[in-house]
C-alpha cells in the first residue's frame, strides 16, 4: 500500500467505543495520495485483468483462507474499533472468508452469450472495468468492504477502498493480506482520509470508472451528484427505516423472541433494523408483553465478554444524535421499556421500546441508527402495507404470519429491496442485498453483484 505524505499533518485517532481509550493513530490521506493511488491502481489493472480466471480463483482463495487463518486476531480488531459483541465479529470475519470464496468459484461461471442473428454469430463478453472506487461505512468494516472487493477483483478490476474514518483498522489488514495471498501490489488498495478529501478525491478522478458507496442517503446523493461529473457508473446502500409487520395469526413467542435483535443488534446501527414494529392491533397488548419480556433479557456490556449481545454506539456524537431523538419525547410517544446500560466510560445507549398512533413522528419515519423501536398498531393488511410503504426508504423488512397467500401479497406490496417472512435475517452471501427508493439501487452478494462491476461488450462475427 502506498505511504501517505508525511510532510501533511493530518491524523486520525482511532478509539475504542467502549473504553473510549485510543487504539491507533492513522494518517489521513489527502487528494495527492488518492491520486497516486489511483495511479498505481490503473497501472495495475491491465495484467490483473488477463489473469486467467482459474489463477484468479485460487489468489481469492487464498486470500479467504489467510482471513480464515487470522479469523480471531480481525475480530478482536473489529470488536476494538466498532463496539460490537466478539461473537458477532466472529461471525462477520467468518463471512468476508465466504465472500472470496463464493467470488473464486463464481469466476469462471460469469460467462457471456451467444445470440442467434442473421449473417453470422453474436456473442457478448464481461468486460471488467477498470479502477473501481469503494467507500465503506464504519458500522460493518471488515464485511462491508468484502463484499465489494469480492466481486470487483473477481470481474478483473483493481479496486481502492476508503473506509471510514472511525473504523480503517481492519480494512487496512484486509488489504495486507490480499498481498501476502499473492494478489499483485496496486490491485488492492486502502486510502484512510477523510470523506470530504480522500472520499472526494477518489469519486471525482476521471481514471476512476465506478463508486460503489455505502453509507447515509444525504452522501448518497452528494456522491451521485460528484460522479455525473465524469459519467462513472454508481451503486448506492443507503439508509433505511424497516418494518417488522406482526399479523395475530403469527407464532407470536417467535416472533417476539426473534424482534428485539433485529433492532438492537449491533447497537442499531445497522440499516437493516426492523426499528418500526407493526403489531396488528387486535393482539397489540399481548406482544408488547412478550417484547418487553425478550428485550429485558438481552445482555449489554464489555464487548469482549462471550454473552454480550449488545455494546456501545460507535462515538460520544453519535451518542448524542441518538439521544436527540427522544430528548425531549414528544407528546405523540410512549416509553413502553428502557433498559439499563454499563456505568464508566463508553458510549452507551441501553435499548429502548416506544409507541406511537401517529404515523408522521420523526421517530418512526426516519433512520435513528441506534437501539430505540418504535411500536404502531395496524388494522388489517391493506393498513400494514399503507404504514409499511409511508417512508422514503425501502431497504429490508419482515412479515410474521402463518397465512402463506398472505406472506405472498405482502412480500409483493412492500416496496423494500429484501424482504423476510417469518424470519429477520437479510444478508447472505449468495443472495443479491440493495435497496429501493431512497434506500439506493444496485445490488451487493450473490451473482448479481458481478454485473455491477462489469461492462457488456457484444461482438457480431460475418459469416458471409
């Protein structure tokens, strides 16, 4: 990885969320180092890109196997820099190994088409496209960031990733392994800065042919506006605001037990957080009575402790946008439970059940990221969909109920780019992940995130 200038005074602190002890110092690279980057990287591109697809393979496999090899060491990282329970970096780590490896076996099934045309044969190609840019967020480092280099080294390109400021630690030893997998230097690289610098400078140069960014809608849509400027291709994982819609015909114990990690999972702030619970209203008092019951049981604390289900919010500003938005509660909101946090030093947030019966409070339309749920009950389906669809956002959600037409009509109605029935789980490793609405377009994992990171080329060969 190329050094940052040293004569430019610019550092980052990096900080344990739970001890808000430092962890590192990292520089933070400005436009001329990205720029460099982006130099090596293009100068890279050419030979990596006629790799041939079965050395390609086995360099992402042995990449998966070093991130196997390192699996505790990166999740003690994680766990350090982010604040999430160990279990859950394990858990993590243990996916970016799964990525590299679906991606290795993907590359030589990402075929193009022969066409049938009159006058002689058509046939299309999978071009890579050449120095791609990837802009990772701070809640899902490591993971995130696999799953943009996955695919994008998988097609063919180089790739240069700018994690965020707060968490750079795990990608920077992301890409340290690569080349000890013997992935070529240039091909991947980390650039540590700052969004409105180093994030900047990579969206803007004209050698860069796509972004792919995760993060807030509001960048999103400041990163779209930058990248017309030289046409690059764009694919956004924006925010988002899911329901979790409880029908009364639903196994109520499962939902209940399976409701509260759904939100408070990763303190919140995850974007996939079924943060709006939709309760049917003839069995509204009976659930909240089971919610309660569940979220009372789950385990807040020092992430590095085994039964940790639930750490700190990721900085003290953070901390206090969250606080923000029950402080004052409002005349339209309910406490319904707030459970009880680690006394010290951490940024802590216990979690947090509220309710409304209007449907316009800012709580329950707009993306808290952090652990407060807000409750609303509905009355039939046609009212679930209505409250469901009433956000700008459309990135995940889950539908409890024993009706299988019902689970039907309601995964076509909610406009959410990943939905679950009976179930709160969104990610998977073979499975496409993206959003609808504000919530971004484009699709990460499964095989559809190789067509992002490749141009079609058709050839017609005459055979007159």
């Amino acid at each position: 990885m190329l050094e940052p200038d040293v004569n430019v005074q610019r550092k980052m602190i990096v900080s344990n969320p739970a001890t808000e002890q430092p962890l590192a110092v990292v520089e933070a690279w400005g436009a001329d180092e990205v720029n460099a980057a982006v130099r090596l990287s293009k100068r890279a591109y050419p030979e990596w890109s006629k790799v041939s697809p079965s050395d390609r393979a086995l360099l992402l496999r042995r990449l998966a196997n070093l991130v196997t090899d390192n699996l505790e060491a990166l999740a003690r990282m994680e766990t350090d820099n982010v604040g999430k329970p160990i279990s859950d970096s394990r858990d993590e780590v243990a996916m970016v190994a799964e990525v590299f490896n679906f991606y290795a076996g993907a590359i030589d099934k990402f075929r193009g088409d022969t066409i049938p045309v009159a006058g002689g044969i058509d046939m299309t190609f999978n071009e890579p496209l050449g120095v791609v840019g990837a802009i990772v967020p701070w809640n899902f480092p490591i993971a995130i960031t696999s799953w943009k280099v996955g695919p994008a080294l998988a097609c063919g390109n180089s790739i240069i990733v700018k994690p965020a400021e707060l968490t750079p630690l795990s990608a920077v030893k992301l890409a340290d392994l690569a080349l000890d997998a013997g992935i070529p230097p240039g091909v991947f690289q980390v650039v540590p800065g700052h969004g409105q610098v180093a994030g900047s400078a990579l969206v803007a140069h004209e050698d860069v042919a796509k972004i792919a960014f995760t993060g807030s809608s509001e960048v999103g849509r400041s990163i779209m506006a930058k990248a017309s400027k030289t046409l690059k291709r764009v694919t956004l994982e924006l925010g988002g605001k899911s329901s979790n819609i409880i029908f009364e015909d639903a196994d109520l114990d499962k939902a209940a037990s399976a409701a509260p990690m759904a939100v408070f999972g990763n303190a919140g702030q995850d974007c996939c957080a079924r943060s709006r619970i939709l309760i049917q209203r003839s069995i509204y008092d009976d659930f909240v009575d089971l919610l309660v019951a569940a979220s009372a049981a789950i385990e807040v604390g020092d992430p590095l402790d085994e039964d940790t289900q639930m750490g700190p919010l990721i900085s003290s500003d953070h901390l206090d946008r969250v606080k923000g938005f029950i402080d004052p509660l409002g005349e339209s909101l309910e406490v319904i439970y707030q459970g009880a946090s680690p006394g010290g030093p951490g940024h802590w947030f216990a979690p947090m059940l509220v309710s409304t019966s209007d449907p316009t409070n800012r709580v329950f339309q707009e993306e808290i990221f952090g652990p407060i749920a807000c409750l609303i009950a509905f009355d039939d389906e046609e009212d679930a969909v209505r409250l469901a669809n009433e956000t700008c956002y459309g990135l995940s959600g889950s539908i409890w109920t024993r009706d299988g037409a019902r689970a039907l009509r309601m995964a076509r109605s909610v406009a959410s780019g990943n939905l679950s029935i009976n179930s709160n789980s969104s990610v998977r490793v073979a499975t496409p992940f993206g959003g609808m609405k504000q919530s971004g377009f484009g699709r990460e994992l499964g095989l559809e995130a190789l067509l992002s990171y490749s141009d079609v080329k058709n050839v017609f060969y005459s055979t007159s």
